[in-house]
C-alpha cells in the first residue's frame, strides 16, 4: 500500500492506558504485577510528556482473539476465570475475575493505536497494558501471557486497514515464542527479535527461521550495549528495510534492561532510546511514521520506569 510520509518534525504520540489493567491479578511476589503500570503513570506524570495524548481504550471484541488464536482457545482461556482469588493457566501464568476484561481492554488498546496510525490521527502510540502478549502461542497461554496483542493488532491492520506487510520488532529479554507460533507460515509479517538465550521459553535460535520471514538474533548472558546494537544493526535493521512494512509494531519488553530481575542482559535506557530512533528512521522512510509500541516485559520497576519513559519521549520528539 501506498505510505504518504510525514513533514512534520514534531511526532503526535497516544498512550493508550486503562485502570481495569491493575486489576488483572496475580499471587504475591508474581513479577507480572500491577505495580509496574503504576511506575509507568508515575514516569508519564512530568512535564517532559505534556503532549503525550492519552486515551482509555474501549475492550475489543471477544471476536477480535480469533484473528490470531482459534475459538478454542479462546474458549479455555475464558472458562478458566475464576470468581474470586486466582487461578492457574500453567506454573506463571495466572487469571484473577477481571483478567479477561483486561486482556481485552489490551487488544483493545492496541487495536485503537493501529487505528490512529492509519487514520493519521497519531504518527505513533505507545500501549501501557497487561497482560502482556509475546508468548502467547496460536492454542497456548503461556508465560504471563493469554493472548498475542501485538499479533492481534498487526492482523488487524491487514483486515482494516489493507496493510500488505508489517513489521513486529521484538526487544524483549525473552524471545516471543507465541508472536513467532502464529506468523512462522505467513511471510507477510515479518517477526524480529533480539533476547537472551538460552532462557525461557527456550526457542528463538538462529536457525528458526520461518517462510524466510523470522529473524532472531540471540544474545548471550551479560550480553550488554555493545552487542544489543551490533545485533540491531547487522540482523533486525536490515531485516526491517528491506521489508517495506506498512506498519512497525515493537513488542516493548524492558526487561533486557541491567537491573531486571529475570534475566541477564546489561542494556540501559538509552539502547532502548537508539533501538526507537533507528525503528522511527525506518518508519519515516517506509511507512509515514506508523508505529505502534506494546508494552511487554520488564519487572524491575526502576528499569521499567526509566526504560519506557526515554522509549517514549523519543516516540514524541523523534
């Protein structure tokens, strides 16, 4: 499709955000926990975002889950909500009574930001939601995750929005095994992602590599700076441009960040500032600026914090 960029030098940014995402519950301790999307508003609420426009997105369609899982899973993950207290997807994955209605207030968010992207109401949006999404697999809710928001919403973008390609970039400590699950045999998403490996969920090797279309880049533990930008530049970058996406959409995991708790990659807010600009470059020139952020990992609540803020003052200031 055709792409008219932009002239403005300034970026008009949504936040997409909504309360029912702090009563998705999980057990104590879980790292998956409310208090990081309050760290996030407490970031947001300085003067530097004054025009950050925020919005609270309605909750998509139950409908719109199928355009990346089947009815069945659907179907399981809705009966497995219980009434009070939690329950158990798997050993991380837990469902509290209003984790439904969150996980479709997210797809709804994310969803309304490829929305405002198209429609030129925004050059971009950033999705503050939970639960997060990436490991999600097409029949299989999985570390943290019950349904694939950044699969849904690229999906979306095809059917709404005549997207011929798109472009899901994947910072995440973690490889989004489930955004890969569901686009392994569709060569018109492209997925890329850097992570720790070996860690959980234990795929995202060199060799997986799709229709062509999936390009990994594992980092090694205490993999820092150095090597995070090396992969950016020599494997996702080029992957990206030649691409030609009609939409970016990142997969905004923070937990690659040096004082996250879960793994042991070594990068500071400002490789996630670098990965966003080289992301917004691509945009500019492929796309008219559209890209769309979700929110995925990233647990400790300072990393958290300090990580999105730059992530999205450089959404708003290009």
């Amino acid at each position: 499709m055709a792409c008219n960029t932009h002239s403005e030098k300034s970026m008009t940014t949504r936040l997409y955000t909504h309360p029912v995402y702090l009563e998705h519950l999980t057990p104590p301790g879980h790292p998956e926990r409310p208090d990081r999307l309050r760290a996030l508003a407490k970031a947001f609420d300085h003067d530097a975002f004054e025009d950050l426009v925020r919005l609270e997105p309605n909750a998509a369609d139950a409908d719109m889950v199928l355009l990346a899982h089947p009815q069945e899973h659907y179907d399981r993950i809705a009966a497995s909500i219980p009434e009070e207290g939690f329950a158990a997807i798997d050993g991380d994955t837990f469902v509290s009574p209003k984790s439904l209605e969150a996980a479709l207030t997210a797809i709804g968010a994310a969803l309304e930001a490829v929305d405002a992207v198209f429609t030129g109401e925004a050059d971009n949006a950033f999705v503050a939601a939970r639960p997060p999404g990436h490991h999600a697999e097409k029949n299989t809710a999985m570390g943290f995750c019950l349904f694939g928001n950044a699969a849904i919403a690229a999906r979306y973008a095809q059917r709404t929005h005549g997207a011929e390609r798109i472009a899901i970039v994947d910072w995440d400590v973690h490889h989004g095994n489930g955004t890969q699950d569901i686009f392994r045999d569709d060569p018109s998403v492209i997925y890329c992602s850097t992570h720790q490996m070996p860690l959980y969920p234990g795929t995202g090797a060199l060799s997986e590599t799709g229709q062509g279309n999936i390009f990994n880049a594992p980092l090694s533990a205490q993999s820092g700076s150095e090597q995070f930008r090396e992969a950016f530049r020599t494997r996702i970058l080029p992957a990206v441009e030649d691409g030609s996406p009609d939409l970016i959409i990142i997969s905004a995991g923070f937990d690659a960040h040096h004082r996250d708790p879960l793994a042991e990659l070594n990068l500071t807010a400002d490789d996630f500032d670098w990965a966003t600009g080289k992301l917004m470059g691509i945009a500019e020139r492929k796309c008219g600026n559209r890209v769309v952020s979700v929110l995925e990992g990233g647990y400790d609540l300072v990393g958290l914090a300090e990580s999105a803020a730059i992530h999205v003052l450089r959404l708003l200031k290009g």
